[in-house]
C-alpha cells in the first residue's frame, strides 16, 4: 500500500517492539521517522500529544528502560514511528551511557529505512551537547532534521518565537534545506498540525521510493 497524506493516522500508532541494538530492530523496509532528544526535553510527551495517546510512549524512571529504542506501527504496513533513548540522566553508570551511544551511533548511520529525525529541546535550554552531536549528524549524512522546541507554554509568545527565529537562521546555515524548527506545547496540544504535517512528508516520500524500487530478478 502506498502512503499519502490523508491516510497516515498517527492516532492508530501502536507498539512494535524494543530493541537494545541493531540487529533487534525490525525489518529494514519501508520508512520511519526517528525521536530523539535529552533526558526531560519533553521527547515523551510529544510523542503523546501526536498519537494522541498518553500512555503510548511512557516515562521511565528505571534507566534500564530507557534505553531501548521503541518502534510504533503506525496504521500503514512498513511505516514506523521510533523513540530512541533519551540521554541526561545522571544516574545512568558510564558503561551504560557508552552502551547507548554504540548502539545509537549504529542505527543512525546504518538504517536506510530512516527518512528524518525530530530532535527534542526544552525551548528554555536549547543547543545542550547531546543536541549539538545530533545536528552534526544529520549534517555528515544529509539526513533531514526537524527540531521540536518543547515547552513553549514556559514563556511568552514573544520570546518563544524569537529562540524559533534565532535558532532556524542558525541552523539553516548549517543544514541549509534540510532542517525546520518550530515551537510545541504538549500541554496545550499547540503545533501538532506542523509537527505531523512535517512527518506526512517524510514517510510519504520515504516510503513511496520504497514502493518504487524494483524487484531483483
């Protein structure tokens, strides 16, 4: 089945599967749209507000759940949403923080199905390193980026469009084309639209190059 916009249903995302690394992860086909994001950026709770589904994709206090990287279905056959694991916690053992950057490093670099990354900041501490890593990522591998600054109900419009403003000039003269920045508030629902407007274009055009690759003889 090919994806187009009016069809992809984000509120029908459901639970795939956890994989601790690479060779756990589903298939490599069809195309997936990738979150990613600090401890507390508030990675969890977009994703909630997108699916509509509080529960969909939870808060952990254990670390050693946290980090797993999740795949949701969404209500397409071979289109996916993931939740990579979130990064920050200060209580995490060296070991472990070193075991998830293996592991992310692997799946950003080597997943074909992946056709975006939405990075997660608190719209009041943007640009932290983690942030930083992602964005030169995205940058060496001209994977498109989108970054979610989370949080805006912390501040005035006035300010919260001012950081939106001053970061998307930024990184534009980083990524060029490839990158977009808005502003979200889980709490009041606020820029659902553009976030999910962002990821129909993404998994549509992903995943109907898929759909159009011929077979092997």
């Amino acid at each position: 089945m090919t994806a187009n916009v009016n069809s992809i249903h984000y509120n029908a995302a459901r639970f795939l599967i956890s994989a601790d690394k690479l060779s756990q992860c589903p298939e490599d086909s069809g195309a997936e749209v990738a979150f990613a994001g600090r401890s507390n950026a508030g990675k969890s709770s977009a994703i909630n507000a997108l699916t509509n589904n509080g529960k969909l994709a939870r808060t952990s206090k254990t670390p050693g759940r946290t980090q797993l990287i999740n795949f949701f279905d969404l209500n397409i056959e071979g289109l996916r949403l993931v939740d990579l694991p979130g990064y920050g916690y200060a209580k995490v053992p060296i070991a472990m923080k070193e075991h998830w950057q293996k592991h992310l490093d692997q799946y950003l670099q080597q997943r074909y199905s992946l056709k975006g990354v939405v990075l997660v900041m608190d719209i009041r501490h943007p640009m932290k390193e983690f942030d930083l890593m992602m964005i030169e990522w995205c940058k060496s591998t001209h994977v498109p980026l989108h970054v979610l600054l989370t949080k805006a109900d912390k501040l005035k419009r006035g300010p919260a469009q001012s950081i939106v403003l001053t970061l998307r000039k930024e990184l534009t003269q980083i990524l060029g084309d490839k990158v977009s920045v808005q502003s979200f508030s889980s709490l009041k629902r606020a820029g659902v639209d553009i976030l999910s407007a962002r990821l129909d274009e993404w998994l549509s055009q992903g995943f109907d190059e898929y759909e159009e690759e011929p077979e092997e003889s």
